[in-house]
C-alpha cells in the first residue's frame, strides 16, 4: 500500500523558542532544515525567508535571563523538510 501524505507548507517565518509569537509546533513534528545562501545550518534559532535572515547563537554567551545571545546573517533562505 502506498501512504501517501502531503506535508504542510513550512511558514514564512519561524521560531523555535516556544515563548516566540512565531513559533509552530505542528512544524516541528518532522526535521527542519534551514540553508542560507546554499551552505546548510544546523544551530537556527528563528528564520524569516521573504526577508532573508537567520537567527543562530553567538557562541556560548548569554543574556541576563539565561538565554542564547543571537545573530542575525542575512541572505537567500530556504527552508525544506528533512
């Protein structure tokens, strides 16, 4: 028998962290994979495609709550289903 099932569009943008007004869950029950500019990131904390950037950590800093510290690279994004 052939399972044929239709993933769901990943959206525009996207976040992992949970308290982010972006963030999807239903995304995530599969792999993400983000690429920027052709070469494939694995640390992607939030990414936007239609304005072309990517959030990733800085290192192991921290901010005063204890969170990652992110950087903002820019360029062609594209988001794909592992």
């Amino acid at each position: 028998m052939n399972d044929t099932t239709t993933l769901p569009p990943l959206p525009d943008r996207l976040s992992i962290d949970p308290r982010s007004p972006f963030h999807n869950a239903d995304a995530f029950e599969r792999d993400v994979g983000i690429t920027l500019n052709g070469k494939e990131h694995l640390n992607v904390e939030e990414y936007c495609i239609s304005e072309g950037w990517i959030k990733i950590p800085a290192g192991k800093s921290l901010d005063r709550k204890g969170h990652p510290m992110l950087i903002k690279l820019k360029g062609t994004v594209e988001a794909f289903y592992k």
